[in-house]
C-alpha cells in the first residue's frame, strides 16, 4: 500500500474512533434505560470497525 493511501486510511480511522467517543458520551449523559444500552454496543462496534482500520493503515 502506498503512502498516502496508508494517511487517508489512518485518518478515517481516528475519525470512526472520535465519533464513537462523542456516541458513548451522548449515550452515558443523555439516554437512559434500552436506548442507552443500544447506543452503548453501537458504539463499541464502531471503535472496533476503528481499531481494524487503525491496524490495517500500519501494515
């Protein structure tokens, strides 16, 4: 993989991680009961789909 390709890749990543951020923050100080729980997981799958883009910018 090229450079830059490896740079976009990476910053699309850091992107998904900080909108998984700013979904567990509004879940945990604006929700409460099953939607908080939903918003919660929703989160946790998007910083994973995160991580593998992370790691898939190194290699």
């Amino acid at each position: 993989m090229d450079p830059m390709t490896k740079m976009w890749m990476s910053l699309i990543a850091i992107l998904i991680m900080g909108l998984s951020v700013f979904l567990i923050t509004f879940a945990r100080s604006r929700t409460k009961g099953l939607l908080r729980g939903v918003l919660s997981v929703i989160a946790f799958v998007i910083m994973l789909i995160g991580l593998l883009g992370g790691v898939a910018s190194i290699m």
